[in-house]
C-alpha cells in the first residue's frame, strides 16, 4: 500500500499545517532579525555594510541554491529535502545565536541560506503534489497567506524576544521549532519524486550560484568600495584588491557571463536530452513564464522596505524593538485580512485579477506610509498605510504562486517550484540590495550637504556621516543624548528620513512595474471544468512515492 494512500484527508491538512510552519520559519528568520539589528550593531559593532551582509549573506545563498535544491528534491524526495533543510537551519539557529562576532554570525546565516534553500522549494513541490483540483487553491492560498503574515509576525517576535531577553534568541526561537516541524513533516507528510529525475547538473548548479553571488555583491559593496574606481580597500583574509578598477564591475562582468553560460549550457543540454538545471521547457508555459516575472519584480519592491522600516522607527522616531514589532504587526493584520478574503472571493474571481488588486493595495499602502515618513512622525499615522500594505502582500502572494504553477506537471513540481522561488529570492536580494543601496547613500548625501551648510567643519562633518551612515543609524540616539551634538542629530534624522521616505517610494515604483507586467498574465475567470473533477482524485503521475 502506498503512502499517499495510507494518509486520510486529514493527515494531509494536518501536513500542510507543519509545510507552513516551515514556511513562517524562513520567512520569520528573514525578518526578525531585521528589529534585532541594532542591538546586534551595538555588541558586535556592525558597520552598515555588515548590516546588510546579516541579510544578505542568507538571501544570496538562498537565491542561488533554490534551483539547485529544487531539482535534487525531485530526485531524493521531496520531504526528505525538506526534513534535512530544517535540520541543517535549526544546527545553524544555534551558531548564529552563539556568533561572538558579526564575521561568524555572517557565516551562520551562509548556513542558514543552504537550509533555507532546501527547504522552500519542497514545501510548493510538496503541496503541488499532494493537493488537487480545488483543495490545491485553497492550499496554495494558506502558503502564500502564510509568507504575507509572517513577514510582519518576525519583527513583533524579534522586537519582544529582543527587548525582554536578548538578540541572541531571536535566533535561537528556531531550535525548538524547527524540531518540532521535523518531526511534525515526517509524520503527517506523504514523500513524493520524480521516479523518472535525472542527476543534477554540477556545472550549472555552480554557474548559478556564480550569477547571483557576484550580482548581489556588485549591488551591496559598490555604494562602500566603488562603482568604478576603487574608493576603499578591499581586503579578503591577507589579500587585498591590488587594482584602481573596483572589483564591483569586475563582479557584475562575471555574473553577466555566468548566466549567459548557464543559459547557453541548459539549451544544450536540453536540446541533447540531458538533465538540466532550470525546466527551460517549463517556459513554454505562459502562466509560467509571465508569472515569474511578476513574482520577481513584485518581490524586489516587497521586501526591500523592510530593511529600512526597522531602523527608521528605532533609531529615528526612538521607539523600542518591541514597540516596532507591535507597529509592524499592523501589516501581518493586512495579510491575514487578505486570506479570510481569499476562499469566498476565489471562487469568482480570476487569480491574476486578484494579483492586481493586491499590488494596488501594496503601492496606495506603501505610497501612504512614504508621505508619513519625518522626523516627528505619529506611529498612529503610520498603521493605516501598513495594513493596506499587508492586505496588498496577503491578496498578490497567494494567488500570484497558484498562478505561476498552476499548469506546471507534477512531475516537475520541485523545478517548477524553485525556479519560482528563485524569481522571488533573486527579487527579494535585489531589493534589499537597491533599496538599502538608496537608503544608506541618500542619507549620507544629504546629511553631508546639511551639515555643509550649516557651516560644520568638513573633518567633523565627515566623522558625523561616516558615523551615521556605517553603524545603519545606531549613532544618531547618541549624538541626540548630548547637548553639543543635538543640532546634529536632527540633520542626521532628517537626513535618515528622506532616505528611508525615497526608498519607500523606490519600492513603490517597482510594485508599478510589477502592476504592469500583470497584463502579460492570462484573465480567465474560475469554472467547474472536467480537468478539476479528474484532479479531484490523484493521477497516477501524482500519486506519491512509496516508501
């Protein structure tokens, strides 16, 4: 008897239930450390780069081994590479909880990324294979519902873990969790592959990763080393950069000729009948294809504000970690507004409708929270524009992910599942790159010609924004403590505000660009056909692997 056969309807939601948990730990670990940051900055003592390399260091290795782990999930088994990934993220919760500096803690959120990568992927493949017909919308739904609310949920959990105890648990929250989903997973989820996957493809599985490390690098490093010229040594262990020429073009040179090789590799291999990294197939697919294009520039806009956000409110309004965990939660009420809407509106209308919705929703909020973004700014004033923002995330998430793999074969549930997540990923770093990019260059510029203007000397004025501009922010609560450099501390603020208010509307501008490319997205309005009466009951290409 298989498996899938041996597991009652209700096993399979109870399934779903530990799929989303692993889902909310990626997603949490993703945002929670983003109110925890400047405590963090204050024991280790973060530069701004380093602030941006804790999130980036996850989100690049994230990005760049989804497709990899995608294809190998097809191959080993789907829930097999989803109990190793949460256990490879729980070993590594414990590392960065006890990282004694901000070099080892970087590291284990490099671990981090490669249990993450594991494991996003495998819970779409795992629902795409379990669930059929209706049931698979409605579970597609909770996923995506799931990603909205809790991308708002870890900077609450992070703030109250922060603020009564210590950064260091915001970490160390996963244990006990992912534990729990482990175990939870191997129970109640029935394994599901590809019986007829091939091996995976070493060589593109390298040129990927290639492509997006050197990508996101050139975005993070080129505002501190240079875009052309190298303005600042650059020094790796005893080596150091030995040309004039920054290795930031350098960096984006060689991811343009690692994804063209990759590309060119997959065709070929493709066309020879060979396994391939990336299902190039899969975009002969138009609800494949436009949607990923969708998904990534919708996630470039999404998440890229929230590395800003955080720091703004604590270190600009003064707000505690938990009290900006408590104004963030206004988004996750947003989100989960946006799944108690999602079942009765499904049935009527068309999911990219929906999606179009939700990226409107997302730019009138996000627009919103720009205007309200100064220095003596209410938090009240800021919880509509939240909502609204959330209720966007919870509406176009949900069903932009039923969108992308709704005509993609089960078989290729774990390819079509990461080449989706990478669309995100890769969205989501680039965010976080440009925005943090804008923010922290924006700050630095204006602060400079304030501070100018003011008649500041040009040594302490350059000590005052290097201050403000490589510790993220952490430096203006303590120029604001002394009478001396209280004037300072407000050109400091004003500065940090328009920063963070042009990187809101930054991301604004790509949810447009996003809305836009929704029209490439077929509209067809949801009907009874004979296709979801047949996924109603498994076929044999669906039905899970025995074990």
């Amino acid at each position: 008897m298989s498996d899938a056969a041996s597991r009652t309807s209700s096993s399979r939601w109870a399934g779903l239930v530990f799929i989303s948990l692993a889902v909310s730990l990626i997603i949490v670990d993703s945002t929670i450390v983003n109110v925890a940051v400047p405590q963090i900055v204050d024991e280790l003592s973060l530069s701004s780069t380093q602030v941006q390399w804790v999130q980036e260091a996850y989100t690049l290795v994230f990005a760049s081994l989804l497709l990899a782990f995608g294809s190998l999930a097809d191959r080993v088994g789907r829930r097999r590479m989803l109990v190793i990934g949460t256990l490879i993220f729980t070993v590594s919760s414990l590392f960065a909880a006890l990282a004694p500096s901000g070099e080892l803690l970087i590291a284990a959120r490099v671990i981090q990324g490669v249990g993450g990568a594991m494991m996003l992927p495998t819970t779409l493949a795992l629902i795409n294979a379990t669930f059929h017909g209706r049931e698979r919308g409605l579970a597609f739904a909770v996923w995506g519902s799931t990603i909205g609310g809790m991308a708002a949920v870890g900077p609450l959990l992070g703030g109250w873990l922060t603020t009564a105890y210590s950064w260091r648990l915001a970490f160390g929250i996963n244990i006990p969790l992912g534990i729990l989903i482990a175990i939870g997973v191997q129970v109640t989820v029935a394994e599901s592959k590809d019986p007829n996957a091939r091996r995976v493809d070493a060589m593109s599985a390298v040129l990927s990763v290639i492509t997006f490390a050197s990508l996101v690098f050139g975005l993070i490093e080129g505002r501190t080393l240079g875009w052309w010229r190298i303005d600042k040594p650059f020094t790796i262990g005893q080596w150091t950069w030995p040309w004039d020429l920054s290795p930031v073009p350098v960096a984006f040179f060689l991811s343009a000729i690692a994804a063209g090789a990759f590309i060119m590799r997959g065709l070929r291999r493709q066309k020879a009948g060979k396994s391939t990294m990336l299902a190039f197939d899969l975009f002969r697919i138009p609800s494949f294809r436009n949607g990923n294009l969708v998904a990534m520039v919708v996630s470039l806009g999404e998440f890229g504000i929230i590395l800003a956000l955080p720091l703004w409110l604590q270190f600009v309004l003064g707000f505690e970690a938990v009290q900006t965990g408590l104004i963030l939660l206004a988004l996750a009420g947003g989100s989960f507004a946006a799944s108690a809407l999602t079942a009765p509106l499904s049935g009527r209308i068309p999911p990219p409708t929906m999606v179009r919705w939700g990226l409107v929703a997302e730019i009138v909020g996000i627009v919103g929270l720009a205007v309200m973004v100064h220095p003596d700014a209410n938090w009240v004033t800021l919880l509509p524009g939240l909502f609204v923002y959330g209720l966007g995330v919870g509406l176009a998430t949900a069903q932009l992910t039923g969108v992308v793999l709704t005509d993609v074969p089960v078989t290729q549930s774990g390819q079509g599942s990461g080449t989706q997540s990478t669309a995100r990923q890769v969205g989501s770093a680039l965010g976080i790159a440009i925005l943090g990019t804008i923010l922290f260059t924006v700050t630095g510029g204006i602060l400079a010609a304030d501070l100018a203007d003011k008649g500041v000397p040009s040594d302490q004025a350059k000590q005052v924004v290097s201050a403000v501009v490589d510790s993220a922010g952490a430096a203006i609560p303590g120029l604001r403590g002394s009478p001396t450099t209280a004037p300072l501390a407000a050109a400091a603020e004003d500065a940090f505000s328009t920063g963070t208010r042009l990187a809101a509307f930054s991301a604004a501008a790509f949810l447009a660009l996003g809305l836009l490319a929704t029209g490439s997205l077929r509209t067809r309005r949801p009907q009874v056909s004979a296709r979801d009466d047949e996924d109603a009951q498994p076929t044999p290409e669906d039905v899970p692997a025995t074990e």
